[in-house]
C-alpha cells in the first residue's frame, strides 16, 4: 500500500516534472529537475553517506569527512551549485538509507551501497553509476598454507550476519560442495579480534574491508594472505530516487566528467592550462564550445568545477582509496584493464 | 551488643547514634573481619593476590609500557608500528582522536564552543544540586544555561559561524539528548503519573494507561527506529522534522514513559489519609498535589528516579543505530579510522571512564539527597 502511493506520488512528481520541463523550455527557466531546483534553492546539497567507513567516509581527527563516497557528493554539488562546499554530507546507517533517499531527507545515496535488480526494482530507487567494484573474498593467515579458497574444506569462515557476504560465502561452499563452519560476529573489532586470535580460519567481507584492514595491521600484515578468489560481485553505487531522470542525468554525467579528465590527464592541479587546449574533446568538457552543460541543466563550465574542486577520478582514488593500501585493480580506467568507461560526452 | 547500643542511644547525646566499638583500629578491624580464621584467612590472601595481579598487570599495561605518541609520514598518516609492537597501552590514540571522540565533526577551529557547552551541563548539573538554589530562580538559570546551548552549538548570532546540528557530535549530543530528555520527560511522566491515578478523569486515565503500556511494551530501539524510519514516509513529500529532534522527540516519551511508573509507585505508596487531611483542610487539586502529595511521593522514590536517570544517560547511546553520532559512536567511528583499528581497548577505556565519570556522580549525589531529605525518618 504504502509502495503504491509512493508510486502515485512519484508519477505524480514524474508528470508535475514533464509539465515542468515543458514550462521551462518556453519560459527558459527553471531546470526541469525537481531535486535540482530544490538543491539551488536550499543553496545546500544533501546527501546521504555512511560516515563510519574507511575510504569511503569517515571523518579524520579534525572533524573532516574524507573518502570516496564524500568526493563523489562533492563533485555532484561542484556540478550543480558551483561550489563543492555547498554540500551537507547527512550520516545514513545501512536501516534507514533507502527510507532517507525515499522521504526527501537527501538528494542523494552515496554510501557504499550495491547495486542489484532487487533494490533498483523494489525500492522506487535507481542506480546513477557505479564508484566503487568491489567483491566478496577471503582474508587468511600465511600459516595456514591455503592458496586459493576451493582449498578451504572444514575451515571455520567468520563473517557478520545479515551482510551480503553470508550469503555469498554459503552459496560458493555450496556450489563447490564443500563443507565451511560460519561464525558470525556483528562487531567489527570483535570479528578482526577473533581472526587475528585464530578462532576462525578465514575472514570474509568485502575485498576493500579486507584490504584495509590487512594493511592497519602495519608490520604484521606480511602474515596475513588475501585470497586471489573474489566469490561475489559488489558494484557500489550511487543512488537517486526514480522519476527525476534530469536529475539522475547530472549525477551520471558528473562521473562521466570525472572519467573523460582522467582520461584526457586533466586533473585538479593542472586544469587550467587545458583552457587553452585545442582538442575539440577537451574544449567540449570544459565548458569552451558546444553545450554539454545546457543539455544537462547546468552550468557550462560544470565539468571544470568537479575537476577544480574536486579532481578526476584517479586523484579521488588515490587521496581515498590508495593511502589504505588497495591496488586499483577493476577500478581502473577501460584503457587500463579496468572496468571505468565514460560514454563519449558531446 | 544490641543492647549495649541501645543503652548508649538512650543515654547519651543522639549525635552519638552510630558510636565505633573502642578500640577498633584498621588492623584490628581486618584482623577480626579478614583473618578471624584459617578459612578466611585464605580467602583474603588469594582475593589480595588476585587484585594485586590485576592491579599490577593493569599498571604496566597502562603506564610503564605504554605508547604516548607516534610519528607521522609527510602525508600526515599516523605510524602505528610503534603500537603494533609494543606490550602496553597506545595512547597515542587518544592524543590524535580525542577532539574527534569528544566533539565529532564540529568544524575542527570552532570546537571551543561545544566544549564551553559541557562546562555549561557540568555547571548546570552541579548549581541543580546546591540545596541552597532550590529556588524558582533556578528555573531560569535552566532556561537561560539551555538557551546559551543552543545559540553556542548553532551559532549565527553574535558573529558565531552557523553550524548545522547534524556536525554535532561527541559529548555534546550525549549530553543534550540525556539533559533535555530528562528535563522535559521528568514533568510529563509526574502529569502521566497523575492521570493515571485519577477516578474523575476516566478518558485521561485510560490514554495515560494506553501511553505508558504502548511505550512499556516496545524497546528504545524500536522507538527511535519509527523516530527516524516511519516516520517520515508518513510525512508530506519535503517536511523534513530535523533528525536531532525526532530522536530527542522519541526519547522523551520513552523516558516519561518510565519515569511516569516510578512516580506512580510513589504516590501509590503514600498513605491515603494525606489527601483525605488535605480535602478536609479544603485545598484544591492542584494545591493537595504539589504542597502534599509530589513532594512526599517523590522523596520515596529517589533511588528508582535516579536508577531510571543513570539509565537513560547511557541509553542515548543507542541514538548510533539512527546515524546520529554520540560519545560512544564517535569513539567508534575513530577506531574505524585504519591506522587505528586495533587500538579499542584504549578508546573503550576511556569512554568507560567517562561515563563512569558522569554515572558515578549522579548516584553518590542521590544517595546525599537522599540521607538529607529522609532526615527525619532516621531513628
């Protein structure tokens, strides 16, 4: 019932929005987004993100929110407000951040959260682009000798209930057909405390988390082995809400900027001197010729602040990601064995 | 010896009720009491080897082998090898964390503001305690010390820097939400209470009745997950109620909920015949209750007040679950922070200790309150 009249509403919302857009086109004001106007109006925009993850979120002894999924609202609010201080990061737990999404409360979801048909069908949300591919995989000691994760008959696995991963992991032991002993423990220090004491033979969770906490164990982490197997996949994207497609537009496309200067090698430091460049590309993104801004409902030189403010996507990664000791690996560019590619943008 | 007491207390002046056997030093008294016998005797030898282990052990994890500071790369990433490798406490945890832990994400050049906000709770707490300020004046240093909280966490006047509550973090968010519950949880539960005791009242009666089992029958969590979750989906589309509030909203209505039945049980205990004495001296309602009735009924029920008082400073807590950020959740969330993750003892150490802190003062202060207001019961 309730999903109904969510439903009406958004159609509601959807027609309002092409009525709009209609009246915005013969009066030449207006975006044509409702969650635009409103984020221009507050002069502020929201958005939703964990601030408890590592790398992704997490704010650093002076109080600043850093991590991927705090850029990525930055760049957002860099494209849509001009400036990337506008933004007001809104701390979402994994409860109650589609609720969030949903209710108005954020613009949008950028809290390390994957993509699957069943919440882009379900929840009257939908996924603007993928930030993060990560996946399920195993954490074990040197000692133990185990090379890959078809090898780990009768171990005792710890991973935290109720995650993506119990699943993953009880559906690879059940498709090898062989034997594993979950141990399921919710608190994060508790389940590294009991792999490190050797309670449980291996520890699963995302391969990032598993990453990061291999490298916080400093000289100690040459003993600790991350299994080549990634069992799952786990896109984590960023969110917005269904029937406001300019708006999930601007989200898509700030990525798209983001990329197309990583692949240019346009970056923070450097971007003015490409103001002066003659690649019609480059001229395109930066706002100099055609109206890739206009299309969007933006300010031409949108692509020129994400990069100025916030950077491309590498230098997002590696002021994020790199310092906790994760190779790039999927999350690289197309051109480098990875799975990041932008649409061409004219 | 029974009757030697009573003898004494007869005889002599009633300042001396309670007179020390002569001739009972310390050694005396733990010659009878903790090596009376061979049985006892070995008791207390292996209690005092188990505390001096413990106490020993816990001062060498804690002081001669712990770690004070670390250093740090160009990039200003912390060096925790030094921990890593070290048998004793790391420190070096707090000294980086501490400003996260007790003031969250407070813009890091204004966090004086919140930290002059605790003195302002501290002092509040300690000028609420002084019998001396026992006045209706009292009910404007309230007003005025909670005023200046709100202006000195928002800011935007007086050339402060506006700064949104969802920054707010640490100390202060414990503080308020546990201050603002109880002060305005405490007069609703006594209202609640009241109501439910009424005979003429029977509508009030019965949704005072439903109010309280309703709130009773559900957990906190629950509470503050329809604060945070349903809540706004039955809102309109863009009526946002700001998030501080809502839980601040739900956990005054759980506190009173629970304060309500301890103050019932107060004014249950109260024999009958103080109203029948005050109908007869022919006071109205309002004036049998708080000149009679409240004042009587809540000395009674001190100890139980303060209980569900202790209980509901340490139950903001759980305020994390709905994404805001109190003392307890940012000490966690400093310890998600890589190069620190395996230093939680430390951080839970003294958290525990500030709470304790806080907890601890609140029952030493009942248990004072108490032996003053009962003074005229002791025999």
């Amino acid at each position: 019932m309730r999903r109904l009249i969510r439903a009406t509403t958004h159609l509601a919302c959807a027609l309002l929005g092409l009525g709009a857009a209609a009246l915005s086109e013969a009066q030449a004001q207006g975006s044509g987004s409702a969650t635009m106007d409103a984020a221009r109006a507050r002069g502020q925009l929201l958005c939703g993100m964990a601030g408890n993850v590592p790398g992704f979120s997490l704010p650093d002894s002076q109080g600043v929110m850093r991590g991927l999924d705090a850029d990525t609202c930055r760049a957002v609010t860099a494209a849509v407000l001009g400036d990337a201080a506008k933004v007001k990061l809104v701390p979402t737990t994994t409860q109650n951040r589609f609720t969030a999404l949903q209710s108005g409360e954020v613009d949008m979801l950028s809290r390390s959260t994957t993509w699957t048909l069943g919440r882009e069908g379900n929840l009257g949300l939908m996924f603007a682009w993928v930030n993060y591919y990560d996946g399920t995989g195993f954490l074990v000691k040197k000692s133990a000798g185990v090379k890959a994760a078809k090898e780990m008959d009768g171990a005792t696995i710890c991973v935290q209930p109720g995650t993506s991963t119990e699943l993953a992991v009880a559906d690879f032991f059940r498709l090898n057909n062989i034997k594993f002993t979950p141990i399921l423990i919710q608190d994060l220090s508790e389940i590294q405390g009991a792999f490190l004491s050797g309670r449980c033979d291996a520890y699963s969770t995302d391969a990032s988390a598993l990453a990061t906490f291999r490298f916080s164990q400093g000289p100690k982490a040459a003993d600790l082995i991350l299994l080549p197997d990634i069992i799952s996949k786990e896109p984590l994207g960023v969110m917005v809400r269904k029937g406001d497609d300019k708006w999930f537009d601007v989200v898509r496309w700030t990525f798209g900027a983001m990329i197309t200067a990583e692949e240019k090698g346009i970056d923070s430091k450097n971007v003015d001197t490409f103001l002066t460049s003659k690649d019609p590309e480059i001229r395109r993104l930066l706002g100099l010729e055609g109206d890739l801004g206009k299309a969007l409902g933006l300010d031409p030189k949108f692509a020129y602040n994400v990069i100025k403010q916030v950077g491309n996507l590498a230098e997002v990664w590696d002021r994020n990601i790199t310092p906790m000791g994760v190779p790039r690996g999927i999350n690289n560019l197309w051109t480098k064995g990875g799975l990041q590619y932008a649409p061409p943008m004219r | 010896m029974g009757s030697l007491r009573d003898t004494m207390s007869t005889t002599t002046a009633p300042t001396l009720s309670r007179p020390s056997p002569p001739g009972l030093g310390p050694i005396a008294w733990a010659r009878t009491n903790l090596f009376g016998s061979w049985v006892s005797t070995a008791v207390s030898l292996a209690l005092l080897y188990i505390v001096a282990r413990a106490v020993l052990g816990f001062a060498e994890w804690a002081l001669v082998g712990a770690v004070w500071t670390v250093p740090y790369s160009a990039t200003g990433i912390a060096q925790t090898a030094v921990c890593q490798t070290a048998h004793g406490a790391c420190w070096a945890v707090i000294h980086d964390k501490y400003r996260l832990i007790l003031f969250g994400r407070y813009p890091f050049a204004e966090q004086w503001r919140p930290a002059i906000v605790v003195l302002i709770f501290i002092a509040l707490y300690t000028v609420s305690a002084i019998r001396w300020f026992w006045r209706k004046e009292l009910a404007l240093i309230w007003v005025a010390a909670l005023t200046a909280v709100g202006v000195l966490m928002w800011g935007g006047v007086f050339g402060l820097k506006p700064v949104p509550n969802d920054e707010w973090g640490g100390l202060p968010i414990t503080l308020i939400l546990a201050t603002f519950g109880i002060a305005f949880a405490f007069p609703l539960a006594v209202l609640v209470a009241l109501g439910r005791r009424s005979t003429e009242l029977p509508a009030v009666k019965t949704l005072c009745v439903v109010y309280v089992e309703l709130i009773r029958g559900v957990p906190l969590i629950s509470v503050l997950f329809m604060a945070s979750v349903m809540f706004p989906l039955f809102m309109p589309a863009g009526v946002n109620i700001d998030k501080l509030l809502r839980a601040q909203i739900a956990i005054i209505l759980f506190a009173a909920a629970y304060l309500a039945e301890v103050v019932r049980g107060g004014l249950q205990a109260l024999p009958k015949g103080q109203t029948e004495a005050a109908d007869a001296m022919g006071l109205s309602y309002w004036q049998k209750t708080s000149f009679i009735i409240l004042p009587q009924a809540l000395r009674l029920v001190i100890p139980p007040l303060v209980n569900t008082f202790i209980g509901f400073f340490k139950d903001t807590s759980l305020v994390l679950i709905i994404g805001l950020f109190d003392l307890l959740t940012m000490g966690k969330v400093a310890l998600s922070d890589p190069p620190w993750q395996s230093f939680s003892t430390e951080v839970y150490v003294v958290l525990g200790l500030i709470y304790i802190a806080f907890c601890y003062a609140m029952s030493r202060y009942s248990r004072g309150l108490e032996q003053e207001l009962n003074a005229s019961q002791r025999r």
